[in-house]
C-alpha cells in the first residue's frame, strides 16, 4: 500500500457536515473498524484474562468473579446471578429485580468488596456504589434460548443453531452505567490511563465479561442438572452468541448533550474515509479483504431477524444495494484512487445505509490508517465549556450562518415544527418524547429543541447592534446562553450539532439511537417501535481464551 | 458520598428547576462540582443559597462596574461571576479593582472566576470579610481559611494582578551564578567536541 502523503489527502476533502449531520444519514451508520466493542478488544487482546471465584448453586444462582490484567493493572467484573420469577422479569428502566447484576471493580476485590456489594449491586439504582467501582449493570435472561441451552446440554448435545439464530444472545442488558453515576468513580479518576482512552472502554469491559458469565452459567447450570451426561456448549456456538441490549430514548439525549464528544466519532469517521480514499494504489489482497467481507455481510444479513416495518423496509434496501454494488465491484477496473471512484460511485447510486455500509466496509483492509483514529475519539468536554464573551454579535450571526443554514428558514411558529417535546418522566425516571399539544408538562421541557432556539438567538442576534459583545448580549438573554455555547463549540467542531428538528412531527428517535449503537459496534437492529429497539453485541467476538489470537475480522465472521 | 457526576447533575436541575435558565443552570453544576473537588462545602452552600433565591432577596447585576452598589438586596454570586467571566478580558485589562458593596455567599464566586484567572492569565485575588482568596492561573487556589464562610458579606474586592517575583534580582542572580559551576571550563582540546568544528563556516 502506498501510504498517502500531505499532498494526496488534500486531493480529497472530508464530507460536509450538511451531508453526513442529517439524522437519516447518521441512522443508517454501521459498525466499523472504530467500533468501540472492536478497539476495546484491539486494546485488550493481550492481557491476562481469569476466573477468580466462581460460587455458583445446582440452579445456577450465586457470585462470579472474572479478572483482565496486565502487568501493572487488574479490572475485575463481579457477578451476581438470583432467581427471578417470570412475571417480575422487565426490560423497562423502573424494573427493581433482574436475573444477574453486574460491577466492575478497579483492580481485584477483598471479601469484604464482595459482601459490599452484594448488598449493592442487585438493587442498582437503589443501591450505592464507591470511587472503587467504575461501572454498573444488569441483565435478564432471555428464558426460552437459556432454558433451550440448559437442556440441550444438559441432554449430552448442542443446542439447535436456527433456534439460536434467531435470537443471538442467551441474556439481555437494560442499562450499562459509568462515570460517577450511582457513587461509581467519576471519569477524571480514570482519565489519564493508556488502556482506557478510547470511548466506554469500561462498559466494552463489563459487557464482554456478562456474555462469558452468561455461558459459563449455562455450561454450569446444565452440569448441575444432569452431571453424567451433560457437555460444555461449543467453542463455535458460544462464540456467535453476542449480549442482546434493550436500548430506549435514554440515550437519545446523549448525542444532543455531548456535541464535542459527537463531533470527534464523526470526524474519526470522516477522516477514515478521508485516508482510504486517498490511497492511490489498491492492491490485490487489499481488495479481496474487502470483497470477502462484504460477501460475509451479505450472508449475516439473512439472520438479521426483525418484525418492524420500517428496519425491513431498511434492511431490504440495503440488501438490494449491496447486490448492486457487488454487481459494480466485480467489474470494476484497478486505476489510482480506486477507493475514491467508488465512494463517489456509491455516494451516487446508493441509498443511505448503503453509502454508510460501504463506507464502513472500506476501512477493513486499512488498519494501519484507520486504528490508530480510535484514539482520537476521546475529549475533554469541560475545555471547551467556557464561553468567549467578547466575542462580537456580528460573528455570532455568520458563524450561524455558515453552520446552521439549514433551519434559518424553519417556521418554528408551525405547529408540526415544535410538536413534541423531550422531558424526563419523574414516575419513570426516564427521557420520554411526546407532543406539547397533547400533553402536560412542557414547562419543565429538556434543552434538546436545539434547532428551534438556535433560530431563536439568530433572530435576537439580529436586532442588536453588530459590534456588541456577547457578554453584553447574555445579560439580557441568559435563556440563550446554553445555545450560544453550542454555536461556538460548532464554529470548531463542525460535526458536533446534529442538522435535524429535534421536536419536529417528524422526528424518528431511534435515528439517534442507531448511531449511537453504531459506534458502540452492534449489529441486527430490531426496532420494537419509533422509541426503542433490541440488539445484539459481541457477536462473533472471540471468547476471553481466544482474544490473544484473535484479528478484528470477527465481525464479519459467519453467524449461525 | 456522591460521585462529582452526581453532584453536578443534581446541582444543575436544582438550578433549572429554582428558576434558572439552562444555560445557567450548567454553569451551576459545575460551580459546585468545582467547589467540592476543591475541599470547599459547594452543596451547603448552594442549598442555602437556594432559600434566597426562592426569596427573591438577590440583585443581579446589569452591567458590572468597578464600583457596584445596590442598597437595597445583597448581589448574587452566580449572576455577578457569570457576568465578570463573560467580560474577563475587558473587566481585567487593567487590574482595577471591582467592588461590590453587599453579597450573599460569596464562596460561590470562586469557580467562575477561576475560570476567569486562566482566561487572562493573571492572579485573580477575592477578598471578603478577613477571607483573601488567590486564584491561580493554572486552576489552583490559595486561602487563608477553612471556613465556616459567610452567608453574606458587606464588601466583596475583586482584583487581578500583575504577577511580580516574589524574589529580588540580587536572589536569582546569586543563584544563577552558582547554577554555572555545574558547567565545565572550556580548553583548545576540549573545542573540537563542539559538533560544528572550530567555526561555524563548514
């Protein structure tokens, strides 16, 4: 490969921000190379994996305790799995029981860590954790493919792989919390360790841990039950076993609130893409890592199962476009730039998720140019907090103007521009979306209507005088003072503010949860509605005593 | 104890939910993060600042002057260092002294105007009551108490400062001199070990 110099990559320019920040472009995102399931095993193939306590009883319930260390640093993930009666089981965020509960402890934990949070763990929210702890969750079974497991096993055979393929994961999480919520340590505690400066490093960690304790606890349960004739689930089924996670509009709100951290996952995207099409010469083997995976994800689309009209009417397409694409492929000519005549093939011919898709595809073969973006994805949020107040009115107006264009001409005083607004439900303790003319409430609305009161501030920053300075302007204007904030960090972080109507009639939430997820590396969306949907993570991940092993093909490895 | 995530957060809703605007309300969080990582009591204070707020008791400032002067309520101390913050570079040009004659809480002052110290990169001194607080440049802070700190004061002094050695030139030149015995006299031998050779012209 002929690594691209200054000079090549000024040949291609990174995509706008008009064209990638639209929420149906950002839903149609994919897994990539700069996943964040991916780069946490990338980071953490070689490291010490170990099971330092295991108490489980006949049925299965009881504490585990997994070790990942290295040299210097030890993370611990404790387990504590209990019985659950069927119709106490909720995926729903105000749930107070669940199969198993999850911490992950900073180093190795004492008893006494153990009899702690014990007593903490399972209640979660409820309970208390310490700066000891960095990270929380849940999970719950799914019943019939555990149930499936167990007894196949139990029986002395595997488990039915169309059975299993249809779901994907023996348990459910339905929150993974971090960074001081609940009493965990806060972000700073953590902030300067190598290993964990890519994004949610520590949830990757806690996650990869539960689908290990998931197996173990079948291979366990189903010993327990029928010790002479059972066996252990094979090393080829387990691995195609992922974590399902239920994931609703709690972290909708999360795209909108961290507008620098958003802008550094785009631009580490953007400036993959940047580097791949500006590699001048494609080789063979280049080539045929692409074309391998992309045959593998046309295969792994077929267990893609969901019952959602709109994810079918998605994934049709993209199936269709994928087709077509190969059909494009497989005669197109070897010239310099390869990579950039087809991103500007693809970009013409090709619906949103297919663009993306490819996009996606086209940083496998180049891991040299693309890894080494994961450590670009991190930021300092609170640098950029301040704002500049002697900033002038005029500047404000133009930097609205070349970054916000596209809603200066949005009537926000049409109703179907401001129907709905985002709130935290105090019954539920949730982010809940609904419509401002039907339903009570909207006094106490969430700073997300972003674009409404950006045209807000453009339409006052009008009416002063130009050269006056923003510090004169927020003394009679605090209500704008968190939008003037945003417009200055997008005046240098141009990928940082989504370009849609946020409270729009129109909006469709589970676009800010699909690019979320996409970044976090889950494949198979199954939308359960417009709110919320079911996915599946680690699938096809190596197991903890093949990660040393392992490559990062195994995303696209074949599922069951 | 709550972790700082939490006390920011909570902190910031309470703001929201007592009248502020958002943006404000963030700025509270993080007044109270700050003042809690930094050892000082941030949440005590902020919840009784709440009781004046909720009393309408607080004067916020239209315009901060060197001499401000409201003889009727006590300023408050997240509207005033918001508005110092927003005008740092031109409020401290010239290190004049700003004053307001009444505060209440005025612990509440310090995280903006640390805020505002790294800004301009000068010393912020604050000084109230037989408090003297210096904020340096680099987000550290040096006071002259562990408290309890007042719920009001009748004078709050703001000042930056031109920062002066705190040394004198005779010091640092004694020093510099004995500094130069760690080096090694110069001997025509010891010249061709200089990597340019004897001259610069190669």
């Amino acid at each position: 490969m002929k690594i691209n110099t200054q000079k090549d990559k000024k040949f291609v320019s990174l995509r706008p921000a008009s064209e990638i920040m639209k929420l149906s472009r950002l839903g149609s995102f994919h897994q990539s190379k700069l996943s964040f399931l991916r780069s946490f095993i990338r980071e953490f193939k070689n490291w010490d994996f170990k099971t330092e306590y295991f108490n489980l009883n006949q049925e299965g319930f009881g504490e585990v305790v997994y070790s990942l260390s290295d040299s210097n640093k030890s993370y611990s993930l404790i387990c504590f799995a209990n019985h659950l009666n069927d119709s106490e089981r909720s995926d729903r965020v105000i749930a107070t029981k669940w199969d198993s509960s999850f911490v992950l402890f900073d180093g190795i934990p004492e008893k006494e860590d153990i009899v702690r949070l014990k007593n903490n763990v399972p209640l979660q929210e409820k309970g208390r954790t310490t700066y000891k702890e960095l990270a929380l969750s849940r999970a719950n079974k799914s019943v019939r493919t555990f149930d499936h497991v167990v007894q196949s096993l139990s029986e002395g055979k595997q488990p039915d792989k169309d059975f299993l393929s249809k779901v994907g994961y023996l348990y459910r999480t339905t929150a993974v919390y971090g960074s001081g919520k609940f009493g965990l340590a806060d972000r700073f505690r953590i902030a300067d360790r190598e290993e964990l400066q890519g994004p949610f490093r520590l949830e990757m960690m806690l996650v990869y841990f539960v689908r290990k304790f998931t197996i173990d606890q079948v291979n366990h349960t189903a010993k327990e039950r029928n010790p002479s004739k059972a066996i252990q689930l094979d090393d080829d089924i387990a691995r195609n076993l992922g974590i399902g996670n239920s994931t609703g509009l709690g972290m909708a709100p999360f795209i909108v609130n961290h507008p620098t951290l958003l802008h550094q996952w785009i631009m580490a995207r953007e400036k993959a893409l940047q580097l791949v099409r500006s590699v001048q010469y494609v080789t063979m083997e280049e080539k045929k890592v692409f074309q391998k995976f992309l045959l593998q994800s046309i295969d792994n689309m077929k267990t893609w199962v969901t019952d959602s009209d709109y994810q079918i009417g998605k994934n049709n397409q993209l199936k269709e476009d994928l087709k077509n694409f190969n059909d494009y492929f497989n005669i197109s000519i070897d010239k310099e730039y390869f990579w950039n005549e087809t991103y500007l093939w693809v970009s013409q011919n090709l619906h949103d998720e297919g663009i993306e898709f490819i996009v996606s595809l086209m940083m496998e073969p180049y891991g040299d140019l693309v890894e080494p973006l994961s450590s670009e994805m991190s930021i300092d949020e609170d640098e950029h907090f301040t704002i500049t107040g002697s900033r002038k009115a005029s500047e404000i107006k133009l930097i609205i103007e070349n970054h916000y264009s596209w809603l200066i001409q949005v009537d926000f005083e049409k109703k179907e521009n401001i129907s709905n607004f985002w709130y935290y439900s105090k019954n539920k303790q949730e982010p809940r979306l609904s419509n401002r003319f039907e339903e009570n409430g909207s006094e106490n609305e969430l700073p997300l209507a972003i674009a409404r009161d950006i045209k807000k501030l453009y339409q006052e920053i009008c009416n002063v005088d130009p050269e006056s300075t923003l510090s004169e302007f927020l003394l009679s204007q605090k209500d704008l003072r968190y939008v003037v904030r945003r417009v200055l960090m997008c005046e240098k972080f141009p990928y940082s503010e989504i370009q849609d109507n946020t409270i729009a009639e129109t909006i469709i939430p589970i676009d800010m949860l699909r690019l979320k997820l996409s970044y976090f590396g889950a494949i198979k969306f199954d939308p359960k509605s417009n709110l919320w949907l079911r996915i599946t993570m680690y699938q096809g991940a190596p197991l903890p005593h093949e990660m040393k092993f392992s490559d990062d093909s195994w995303a696209y490895r074949s599922l069951i | 104890m709550e972790s700082f995530y939490e006390i920011e957060t909570t902190c910031k809703r309470a703001a929201k939910a007592s009248g502020f605007s958002w943006g404000i309300a963030e700025e509270i969080g993080k007044i109270i993060r700050s003042l809690e990582i930094m050892g000082l009591p941030g949440v005590k204070t902020f919840y009784r600042y709440l009781d004046d707020v909720k009393d309408g008791t607080l004067s916020k400032p239209t315009k901060i002057l060197s001499k401000n002067i409201d003889n009727n309520k006590m300023y408050c101390p997240i509207e005033s260092s918001v508005a110092i913050l927003d005008d740092c570079k031109n409020l401290f040009k010239n290190n004049d002294v700003i004053d307001f004659n009444q505060m209440a809480h005025p612990l509440l002052l310090i995280p903006m105007l640390n805020r505002a110290s790294n800004i301009i990169g000068k010393k912020i001194s604050i000084s109230f009551d037989n408090i003297e607080i210096i904020l340096n440049y680099n987000g550290s802070l040096v006071i002259n108490s562990k408290g309890p700190f007042p719920n009001q004061t009748n004078k709050v002094s703001i000042q930056s400062m031109s920062t002066e050695p705190t040394y004198s030139k005779k010091e640092y030149e004694d020093l510099y001199q004995l500094s130069l015995e760690t080096f090694v006299e110069e001997s025509e031998g010891k010249l061709s070990g200089a990597g340019a050779g004897l001259t610069d012209n190669d």
